[in-house]
C-alpha cells in the first residue's frame, strides 16, 4: 500500500464495520510476521463469522449461559491439543497458525454442542492475546470481576491426549469392511477373539474358516481366505 497510489485503507472503517478482533486476527492469519502478503480485505469477512460461531458456544435459548456439568473425553482432548499447539505457536510467533487450530477447535466444540464452562472458560483465555476484546467480554459475561488478562494461561495436560482406544479397520482380503473400536492394550489374541466374534465378520465369512488372521496391534487387522 502506498499513500501515493492512495490506495492505503483505513483500519478505522474496517473496525466500524467488522470490529477490531476481526481485523487484529485477519492480519496475524496472513501469514508468517517476517513475510509480506496480499492485502485482501475479502478475508475479514471469513474471521468475523469465526468469532460470531465463538460467541453462540456461550449461548443457550439466546441467553449468555454456560453448563457447570463435567466435560467429556473428546471436550478434554479439544481443549488441550488447542493449548498445547496455541502455546508452541506462540513461542514460534506463528499466529497465523494459531488462528487455524481457533477456528477448528471451536468447529468440533460446535460439533459436541459443548457449552461446559471447564471448556469455554480456558478457551477465553487462550484466545485473549488474539481478540482482546471479545475475549474481556466473555470473561465479564461467565461472572468474573477482574480482567481476563490477568488471569493465568491454560495448562496443557498431557494426559487428555494419550489415545486408550483405537479404531481398527477390518479388511477381508485386503478391502477394508468394516471399522471396530477395541482397547490399544488388548493382546493380538484377545484382538482376534473380539474381531471373530463381531456379526459383521460372520456375515462376511459365511461359515468359512480364514486361512490367516493379520493383526497389527493399533494398526490393522486383515483377514485372509
């Protein structure tokens, strides 16, 4: 941009019109601080939309509430794989990505219908540093007197994200059929006992005896003949 082409834009009518988090998380979703980019002001739109699905996580029957029950597994699993890649990205300054892993985050929480203030509370204050503004808002609507920003960050847990089950695909032949959900510490005995038994391989089988049986423990499981 360049005052002589006058082709320079006022960050005052985009902040009219989108607000300033819009235009304060546009500009770190460009890309790379140390890179130039394009200047598209058709991107806001898109960052804009993003805070407004954020905020009606917050909403129940149009009304600013959020549920005290205990949070699922997969909730857990959403939050602290945000603050754990929110937390890297920032000591990398790589807020373009950070904004990404937002905006799928809040996706999957729409997905559950999450509104678990042990979900939403945390993610306020992981988005803070990004929208300052609406982030203050939330904060002061969950029932807090003081300032989000003096509220300590998120701690990433890692045990939210060790994985207990595992989702096999069970082909026949090498064409996969069907998907079964076991434990990962089960043995490859126990694995074959489950998979053998399950409906869906006696309808596959017909009564006929496999030639061979592949297991690999938290990868596949194939049977042969």
């Amino acid at each position: 941009m360049s005052k002589s082409k006058y082709n320079v834009v006022n960050p005052d009518q985009i902040c009219e019109q989108y607000g300033a988090d819009s235009l304060r998380m546009f500009e770190m979703f460009l890309g790379p601080l140390e890179q130039s980019k394009p200047w598209k002001t058709s991107g806001i739109s898109g960052v804009h939309s993003f805070l407004k699905k954020l905020w009606k996580l917050y909403i129940v029957e149009n009304k600013f509430s959020v549920s005290e029950e205990n949070p699922s597994k997969e909730e857990f699993k959403i939050l602290h794989k945000t603050i754990k890649k929110v937390e890297e990205d920032i000591e990398d300054f790589s807020f373009n990505t950070s904004v990404s892993t937002f905006m799928i985050a809040v996706n999957e929480l729409t997905a559950l219908k999450c509104n678990k203030r042990a979900i939403l509370e945390p993610m306020a204050i992981l988005l803070e540093p990004y929208a300052p503004h609406i982030s203050e808002e939330l904060w002061k609507n969950l029932g807090h007197k003081t300032s989000i920003s003096t509220v300590d960050f998120p701690v990433f847990e890692p045990k939210y994200l060790v994985e207990s089950v595992k989702e096999y695909p069970v082909s026949f032949n090498g064409k996969m059929r069907f998907k079964i959900e076991l434990p990962l510490d089960l043995t490859v005995k126990e694995i074959e006992e489950a998979v053998m038994s399950h409906e869906k391989t006696q309808e596959q089988l017909q009564g006929r005896i496999p030639n061979k049986v592949i297991i690999v423990p938290g990868k596949i499981i194939n049977i042969v003949g």
